[in-house]
C-alpha cells in the first residue's frame, strides 16, 4: 500500500489485518508518515475555488427539492435590531472598509437572532460558542490531479454544548461584494463540507449542518443533510428583513436540537468519495484538534488490543495533530481580491 495515501483508519486496517505480526514501531511510524505527508501537502484557498469544483471535490451535490429551507414560521424582526441596524448603517456610510460594516452588522445578526432562539429552548445549559475567523484545513484531496489540503477562513463558526463534542452547527461565510447570483456559497458549502466528512472520520452523528454566505445584506442559506445532499435560499435583507431574520432564527433553533453524541464503537472505516483519488480527513483543522487525541486514541486503543501491547495516552504527541498554514497565509487575504 503506498504511504503516500495511507489514512490513519486504513493503517488501522493494516494493523489489524497483520494480527500481531507488527511491532509497535512499526505502528509508530504508519502514524508519523502519514503526518509528515499532511504537513507537505500544498494548500489551496477554499475561497477561490468554484462551486463545481466544491462539490466535486467534496462529493457534494444540490438536493432534487428545497426541502428543509423552504419552509419556516415568520417572526417580526425585534425593534432593537431595526433600531441598531440604522444605526450603523448611518454611521458607517462613509467607511471604505467594507468589511467593518459587515462585522457590525452581523455581529447584530447572529446576537439578536440567537437570543430569539433560546428564547423557546429549555436547555439554558447548552449555551452557544462562536469563534471568529478559526483557521481550518482539510486534506488529502485531489485537485488538478494533485493532492492538495484546501484550507481557509470561515467568518464565525457557531456550536453549542461542550467544544470536544466537536457539535459545530452554522458557519457564516462573508463576502465584500457579491458580484454573481450564488457568489459566496461555494466557500461556505466547501467549510459545511468540511464539517460533514469530519463527523464522518470522527464517528460522529451525522446531523445536518447550516450556512450562510453574506455580505450581510444579501443572504444565501445553505443546508447541508446527512446524505450529502444540499439544498440553497437566497434572501434579501433590504428587501424583506423579515424573512432573513426569521430564517436565520430557525437554522439557530433547528441547530439547537442536533445530537452531538458519539457512539461507543469507533469506526474503522475510511471515506472515500467518487470523484477523489484520495481519502478525504481533516488535517489540522480547529474541529479536528478539539478531538484529535481523544479520538486518535480510541482508535489506536482497538489496534493495541488487536496486538496485545499497551498503549499509553501520553505518548501520542499534540505536535503530530497540527498542520500548520503558510506564513504569509492570513484572514486578511478573503477580503483582498479583486474586485
């Protein structure tokens, strides 16, 4: 079997294949070359990628319906947000600087739909994580018959409940300008992506997992269902403010109810998609880090036991888990292309 294409589930395979005949050295190394390979792949921004590309290299593809976004209880925008809304755009009308206008905008958004949102939730304990900017890769993926780590910068990245249940629900994606009908959707589709095949590596539920990609006045909402299927709906803000404002209020409330619990057994079984010549798993992202160790140990657990040696849970090295991002690769460069 080449190392070069070797993912941990299949030298996992391997091991067990070999029925002790491995030595705990040799486990060693299958491990640490397949890190070394994740680090000297090449990146590719996920932001400059097309849709057709995402969804190729993903196995992504648009639903036959609109299910699942086509349909949702109206709710009458708070008059906080309309009040706040005016507000900044009054005072950043002449702001050069689009994307500060952005920020403010959906920082208003995400906090005033989120506490419509738990306002019917029972579960006060679940409370909502966000992080800002969180730098993901993922890879081995094949790219113009090369294998590549794509890799990028979603706006915000929404989860609830405990970080190492690696429960991520919505990811916002924003754009300085929209200059195409679906523009902004490949590279948030191409992070839910992202999300999928991790939960799929991780053994995790398989719940749906929501996007939007804006520039805080047009909204395109993605979702994203457990058969890879996805499904689109675009919104205008200054059209309608209502139907954004109540959509955006109906992923966060549908987020809410997903399931992050991890089954018991560990997979063994590598995701290999049509259309990849290589096994898509997370390399270095911030999901896989929350749970990496905890969940790379499980599985060398069932091989240790396969082999009958020990393995202890301090001897798998954090540094192994990264993949770190080109110096001069910073979040900036998604708000510098042309125009």
């Amino acid at each position: 079997m080449s190392r070069t294409a070797i993912t941990l589930s299949q030298a996992m395979n391997e091991l067990r294949a070999a029925r002790g005949n491995i030595s705990s050295p040799q486990f060693d190394q299958l491990i640490h070359e397949q890190d070394d390979n994740d680090a000297r792949l090449p990146s590719v921004r996920l932001s400059l990628l097309n849709a057709s590309e995402v969804e190729h290299i993903l196995c992504l593809e648009p639903a036959k319906t609109n299910q699942g976004l086509d349909s949702f209880p109206t709710i009458a925008p708070p008059e906080l947000l309309i009040k706040n809304l005016a507000m900044i755009d009054g005072a950043l009308k002449n702001e050069k600087n689009a994307e500060a206008s952005m920020r403010w905008r959906m920082n208003n958004f995400l906090l005033v739909a989120f506490s419509t949102a738990m306002d019917s939730y029972s579960e006060k304990k679940r409370l909502l994580e966000i992080h800002r900017e969180p730098r993901w890769s993922f890879g081995p993926v094949r790219y113009k018959d090369q294998a590549v780590k794509l890799s990028g910068y979603p706006s915000y990245a929404l989860w609830y409940g405990d970080e190492d249940e690696a429960a991520l629900n919505v990811i916002v994606a924003q754009n300085k300008r929209f200059k195409w009908y679906d523009e902004g959707i490949p590279e948030v589709l191409g992070y839910m992506g992202f999300v999928y095949h991790h939960r799929k590596n991780a053994n995790k539920p398989i719940s749906p997992v929501y996007g939007v990609a804006t520039d805080s006045k047009t909204f395109h909402f993605v979702r994203l269902d457990n058969d890879s299927t996805f499904v689109t709906a675009t919104l205008d803000s200054e059209v309608d403010l209502e139907k954004v404002f109540s959509l955006l209020v109906h992923i966060l409330k549908e987020a809410l109810i997903v399931q992050s619990t991890q089954p018991k057994e560990p997979s063994m079984q590598s995701n290999q998609c049509q259309g990849s010549a290589e096994p898509l798993v997370p390399v270095g992202s911030s999901l896989r880090r929350k749970v990496a160790k905890e969940t790379q140990y499980e599985k060398l657990k069932v091989a240790a036991v396969a082999l009958d040696e020990d393995l202890d849970y301090y001897d798998i090295d954090e540094r192994d888990l990264e993949a770190e991002f080109p110096e001069d690769e910073t979040s900036e460069d998604e708000y510098s292309q042309d125009e």
